[in-house]
C-alpha cells in the first residue's frame, strides 16, 4: 500500500514537472503566472479561481498561476498571520500586540455584532497591509526565481 501511495506521489511530482517546465510559453509569462499565483495564494480569500481569472486578463500563464496559487492557498496564510499583524501595525505607528490580542479575542468569541464594535482601522486594516506587503515581496520573489530557473534550464537544453 505504501508503494502505490509512492507511486502516486511521484507521478504527480512528474506531472506537476511537466505540465510547469514544459511548457510552451515563454518564461516571462510562466514565471509571471507564478508571481501572481503565489500573491493570491498568500492573500486570504483569494486563490485558484482568482488566479485563472487574473492570469487570463494580464495574458500570463493561467497553469502556473493557478500552481502557484495551490503551493501558498491557505496554509501559508496562517504562518503569515503574525507576520503580517506585525508589518502592517509597524506601518500604522500602533502596537502589534494589542492588535493581535483583537484579533484573537474575535476569532475566540466570534459574533458579528462584535465585528461592529471593534475599530476596523485599529483591527483589520494593519493586517490587510501585512498580507499585501508580504504577498507582494513573495510574489515578486517566486517570480525573479522561476524565471531565473527556465532560463537556465532553456540555456543548458540549448547548450546539449
């Protein structure tokens, strides 16, 4: 049972291979297609369908935009949510920790009327900031790095 689980994991390893090296496209567009990919996987409540639509309307690559956005969906997002707190209330000039103790007394004893009663300024502003900067600097990341990858995997293909 183990080797059919390794199996498969190695065949999907060798799709995602093929379907994201192989592809007829130049690596601008897939590595921008990444970039974009990896921004919205970061950004909470976004993810593959916001990346297929935004690749189709900036004209990059809609596989590795939507790859992209799967390695990062939702998980990255809760690594980031501290990070993020504490970039965006750094920017805000307030203090990440009483930011942070609001957050987690909402999501504690979550109702809707409390959404109300806290400052959205003080509360979701600072982490919607966070997110945008990190997403942005790890999208603008992936995409100088994949791009440098499919050059370079494109110059030795051409050198054999």
């Amino acid at each position: 049972m183990k080797n059919k689980g390794k199996c498969r994991l190695a065949r999907s390893l060798k799709f995602i291979y093929i379907k994201f090296f192989r592809m007829n496209d130049t690596p601008q567009k897939i590595a921008q297609g990444f970039g974009l990919g990896v921004f919205l996987g970061i950004l909470p409540a976004t993810g593959i369908i916001a990346a297929l639509c935004l690749a189709f309307v900036f004209k990059v690559n809609r596989a590795s935009a939507i790859l992209g956005s799967i390695l990062t969906n939702t998980w990255l997002s809760f690594l980031i949510f501290p990070l993020s707190i504490q970039i965006g209330s750094t920017i805000m000039d307030l203090n990440w920790r009483d930011v942070y103790s609001s957050w987690m007394g909402l999501l504690r004893d979550f109702h809707f009327r409390g959404l109300f009663k806290l400052s959205i300024l003080k509360i979701a502003l600072p982490v919607a900031i966070g997110y945008l900067i990190i997403a942005f600097c790890l999208g603008l990341f992936t995409y100088f790095a994949v791009l440098i990858i499919l050059k370079q995997i494109k110059k030795h293909k051409k050198a054999i």
